[in-house]
C-alpha cells in the first residue's frame, strides 16, 4: 500500500461505520424473531468483514487486462457500500443529536421523566422511523450503483 497510515485510518473509520449502522440495524430488527435476528447480523458482518479484508489484500492482487474490470467493479462496490453507510449513518446522527437534546431538555427542565416509548397500536417512534429512513436512503443509493453496473442502454 502506498500510503499506508491513510489506508489504516480509513479502515478504522470503516470499522467505525459498520458498528454504527449495526447499532441502527439492531433498532430495526427489535421485533423479528430470533433466526431472522441472527441471520441479518451474520449476513451484515460477513459483507462488511468481506469488504473490509477485500480493501487491504486489492493492492496486492495483480490482474491482467480481463480482469482490471472485475478489480475495479470490486472496488467501486466497497466505495458504494462505504458512500451507502456514510449516507445512511448521517440520518442516525441527527437522530442521535435530537435524542440527545431531548433527553438534555428533559433532564433541565422536567424531573422524573422517561424517555421515548413506543405508542400503542401501529405507530412506530421517531428513532425507528429515522433508522429505516437511513437505511432506505443508504440502500438506495447502493442499489442506484448496481444498476449503473448493468446499464440499460448496454453501451459496447
């Protein structure tokens, strides 16, 4: 690698990233059952963990001229996948921010109160809702890139 301290700082913050969106996949999987649970936290960690690993051992790997494209479309789906989580971990801090002034208000200005619950019937709250928003938006934009992969006008 050639700039090896930008690499590892990068890989850092991608690590990061990844244990802020799970905080957010685990908000939105609160009421699936267990194997669903499971299966959705194996399969984030195993593309994420992939991503990661695929990042450090790509400067290593020489490719020959068909194989440049599966290099590059390798890497440009990293870079989607880290763009999609940065979008989507934008939604969560404005969640978190406003949590945190909420519960910074409570504290100030009302004594022995709770914070946000889940209202009765089909309601979700605002930090669900801002989770699946994130989420949405973040897989948007990742699935926006797979379908520029295989583009519908099929240039030759």
């Amino acid at each position: 690698m050639r700039n090896t301290p930008f690499w590892w700082i990068l890989i850092g913050f991608m690590v990061l990233l990844d244990i802020y969106v799970f905080q957010a996949l685990k908000v939105i999987s609160v009421n699936a059952a267990v194997k669903t649970k499971l299966t959705i936290y194996i399969v984030y960690w195993f593309i994420s963990v992939s991503a990661i690993v695929v990042l450090l051992i790509l400067p290593y790997l020489h490719f020959e001229h068909q194989a440049k494209l599966f290099r590059n479309t390798l890497f440009a789906c990293i870079a989607g996948l880290f763009f999609a989580k940065l979008i989507a971990s934008v939604f969560f801090l404005v969640d978190d921010l406003r949590r945190g002034v909420q519960w910074v208000a409570g504290k100030i200005f009302f004594s022995n109160t709770e914070g946000e619950t889940l209202q009765e019937g089909e309601k979700i709250s605002r930090s669900v809702f801002m989770s699946w928003t994130g989420m949405l938006m973040g897989g948007g934009l990742f699935g926006s890139l797979l379908y520029g992969f295989n583009n519908k006008y099929r240039y030759q």
